[in-house]
C-alpha cells in the first residue's frame, strides 16, 4: 500500500485557508514592527553617564593573612567520585 497523502475535507481546506491568513495578517504587522524600530531614532538623553566606579584597595583581614587556605578535599565540598566513565561503561574506583 502506498503512504499517499490524505485528501482532506472542504472543511479541514476552509480552515488550512483561514490560518494562512491569519498568519500572513501577523508577518505583515511584524515586518511593519521591525521598520519602525530601525528607522525611529533612539532618544539621545543629554545627561551624561556617571563615571564608572574606581575599584579600592581590598581589606585583608588577619585571620586570613595568617592561616593557610583549605583545599577543597580539606574542606570535603566535593569528595571524589567512586566511579569513573569510560568507554560508555562505569568501573570502579579503586
């Protein structure tokens, strides 16, 4: 059996008809959307921009000028995986 199309009715037709016209009504006021956006002019304002701030120094503290930093294995945040991918598989670590 052939997959041939399916005939439609006059009342699927009438519907296909209408929705074609509903959508060529919404690229046409989106196209007339997009027109006016490129063609108006951006509104200059006369002020200016304030001035970027200036980054300061940064406060150490003391406790962190003293003591070492942790790693992460230290802290325990991640601990490693007992698993590894590969190969599609997932094997053990030993």
């Amino acid at each position: 059996m052939s997959r041939g199309r399916k005939e439609r009715t006059p009342a699927q037709l009438a519907v296909l008809a209408q929705a074609r016209e509903k959508a060529k009504i919404v690229i046409a006021e989106r196209a007339k959307l997009n027109a006016l956006q490129k063609t108006a002019p951006e509104p200059v304002s006369e002020e200016e921009p304030p001035p970027p701030p200036t980054p300061g120094p940064v406060p150490v503290s003391e406790n962190e000028a003293e003591e070492p930093r942790l790693t992460r294995r230290e802290v325990g945040e991640r601990p490693s995986p007992k698993y590894h991918y590969i190969n599609g598989m997932y094997i053990k670590r030993k």
